[in-house]
C-alpha cells in the first residue's frame, strides 16, 4: 500500500500539484487522505526520498526536491556525446605524443 501512496504522491508532483521546494502535506493529512495508518504514510514518504523526488527535514517534513535525482538520469545530450568524442581524440592523440616522447628520450640517452 506505500507503494501506491508513494506512486499517486510521486504522480502528483509530476503533474505540479507540489511545485519544486514546497513541503508536503503532513504525514497525518496524508493517512487520512489515504485511509491509512501515519506509520504506513511515513513509509510512503520515505520511500519517495529514496526515489530522489522528497527530501525530508526531520523537524518540518518532507519537501520537493527542484529535480527530482531519477530526472537526472537521462540519456546525454548531442552535444555532450560530441565533446566526449572529442576528449576521446585527443587522449589518444596525448598517448601517442607521449609514446614518441618517450622514444625520442630513449634514442637520446643511448647516444
């Protein structure tokens, strides 16, 4: 049952119903919503914080995080694949500026 209340409040946020920094309702407000015990809305709520949606404040409650951490987890963008591939180019192009370094000192110190 936590799982639903957490996926209907997780819901809610998405939707905008709790805007980014506003605390949510209390944990009494949200059992009675649900028909619920406060120790199963507690749970909700805690699990909602290891979703990365909440953050709890142990003395006022839970709040929306700005972004919630799943959100944070999508593809890179284009333009950041094309900088990775860059930076991929130019570490081999080091390691073999390196690699011809090396050589050169070597030649140098057997002469």
């Amino acid at each position: 049952m936590n799982e639903k209340i957490a996926d209907d409040l997780q819901r809610d946020i998405e939707t905008g119903k709790y805007e980014p920094g506003t605390k949510l309702p209390a944990v009494r407000t949200i059992a009675e919503r649900f028909g619920v015990a406060p120790g199963t809305a507690t749970k909700a709520l805690q699990l909602l914080a290891q979703r990365g949606v909440v953050r709890p404040d142990s003395t006022r409650g839970y709040f929306v995080r700005a972004q919630p951490e799943r959100q944070a987890q999508t593809e890179p963008s284009a333009e950041f694949t094309a900088i990775m591939q860059q930076i991929e180019t130019i570490r081999a192009h080091l390691t073999r500026l390196d690699e011809r370094l090396q050589e050169v000192e070597q030649a140098r110190r057997s002469d």
